[in-house]
C-alpha cells in the first residue's frame, strides 16, 4: 500500500538509489575513454546492490506489510526540517489560493488574481505531492508517522476536489453564494487537516 508509513519509506529508499545510479549511466556516457575505469564499475556494482536491495525490502513490503519499521531514528536533522519546511510553505500555499479565490470573487483586480491563482494552485499542488511522496532531490522525506501519512492522505484527497471546485469557478465565473461557501469551508477544513498534519 502506497499510503502505509514504511512502503512509502521504501519507494523514498529505491528513488534515491535510482536516481544515483542514473548519475553513474550519465557519467560513464560521457567518459571519452575506451574503456571504463574499474572505480567507476566497481562504484556502480554497489550502487546496483543497494538498488536490488532496497527494490526487494519494497516489494516484501508490498506483498506481506506489518507496520513495524522505525522510520524516525533513521531521519537526518536536515530532513525532520525540510519536511517541516515543506509543510509550511503547502499550508501557506493553500491559504494564498483561497485569498485569490475569494479576491476574484470580489472583483479585485480579476486578471492578474487570476494568473497568479493558477500558478498558486500548481505550486500549492507540487508542494502537497512533496509532503505526501517526499522528494529526493529537495530532500524531503515522506512523513515520519503513519499518524502524518493517514492526515496527508486525507488533506490531499480534499485538496484535489477544493482545487478542481477552484478553478471551474473561476472559468465559468461562477461566484454564487453557495459555491464561496462551499470553498470557504473547504478552505477550513484543509487548513485544520494541515495544522494537524504539520
């Protein structure tokens, strides 16, 4: 299950050691040489290892998941506070697209709300995704306790349906009472699910 803490863990594991062996296929393409050194062969054998590996200790988790991994003992300081980091900066996120949301419904300066809106959601998008999946290039874990994963999981099924409400209202210019409403609550709703998330 993709939504179960350690089989998120897992897949964090094998993207990482995936994308250093993808830096070993790109430096021995550029290697001018005939032959390739026996380091480079030799630190590619052990990044192959630790891919094979971490692809089994998924695919166990897939097929026969317990629940009984220590994933916190293992988190680096750097990434307990990129993952906070991330955190805020999605809650924050989903708050600016609600104050664009309802400016546009005003009448404010509709045009540009309206650009920036949809720039907002993408960004406020990518950011939930991080919180949820992790990122290996930004260094951002997937959360740390199933508690997170379950109220991540939650916020984002909420977040895809407050999104999509968000921008067919904004197309079709649609600003009845009942719609400000029903994002207005959704906009709560997701900014407690973050608050407990985060």
């Amino acid at each position: 299950q993709m939504t179960s803490l350690c089989t998120l863990h897992s897949m964090f594991t094998v993207t990482k050691d995936w994308q250093l062996m993808q830096k070993y296929f790109r430096r021995i393409r550029h290697i001018k040489a005939m032959k390739v050194p026996i380091s480079v062969v030799t630190e590619l054998a052990s990044v192959k290892y630790h891919l094979e590996s971490a692809m089994q200790a998924a695919t166990r988790l897939i097929e026969h998941y317990d629940g009984s991994c220590d994933v916190t003992s293992n988190l680096t300081s750097t990434e307990w506070k990129n993952g906070l980091k991330e955190s805020v900066k999605a809650r924050y996120l989903v708050q600016k697209s609600s104050r664009l949301f309802f400016k546009i419904a005003l009448e404010v300066d509709v045009d540009n709300n309206k650009v920036v809106l949809i720039q907002t959601l993408a960004d406020a998008e990518a950011s939930m995704r991080m919180c949820a999946k992790g990122s290996v290039s930004a260094d951002v874990p997937p959360p740390p306790t199933q508690e997170i994963v379950d109220y991540v999981e939650t916020t984002w099924k909420s977040w895809l349906i407050f999104g999509v409400e968000m921008i067919y209202s904004v197309q079709t210019n649609d600003f009845t009472p009942a719609i400000v409403t029903k994002l207005a609550r959704y906009s709560y709703a997701l900014d407690l699910d973050l608050d407990k998330a985060a």
